[in-house]
C-alpha cells in the first residue's frame, strides 16, 4: 500500500465514521424523553435501552458487518 493508498483509505474511513456516527446520533437525539424499554446485558447492572441497540444496528450498517 503506497502513501496515496493509505490516505485515500482513512478518507473512505473516516466519510463512513462521520456517516454512520451521525446517524446514530440523530437516532438517539429522537429517543431523548421517549419511554425507554429496558434490558438486562452480561447482568442486571449493565443494562441497554432500545434506542442503544438501534444506534448501534445503525454503525454497524454502515460499516458492512
């Protein structure tokens, strides 16, 4: 990989990054002061709410995983 491949590549990287933290953003930003529905992770301490979970469907959209 050359110098111009690399810095081409973090570009694409980081368009996608901004792309995709945006639109998890704005998802979470909809959610402020909506109910929540809870649920429980690894234990009952570390909990996740919907708008998490699709914040996070949303990165990972983006990124082709």
């Amino acid at each position: 990989m050359t110098a111009g491949d690399s810095a081409e590549f973090y570009e694409q990287a980081l368009e996608v990054a901004l792309e995709a933290s945006s639109e998890a953003a704005t998802l979470l930003l909809e959610g402020f002061g909506e109910p929540l529905e809870l649920a429980e992770k690894s234990n009952k301490r570390d909990i996740v709410s919907n708008f998490d979970v699709a914040s996070q469907e949303s990165m990972w959209k983006h990124t082709g995983w």
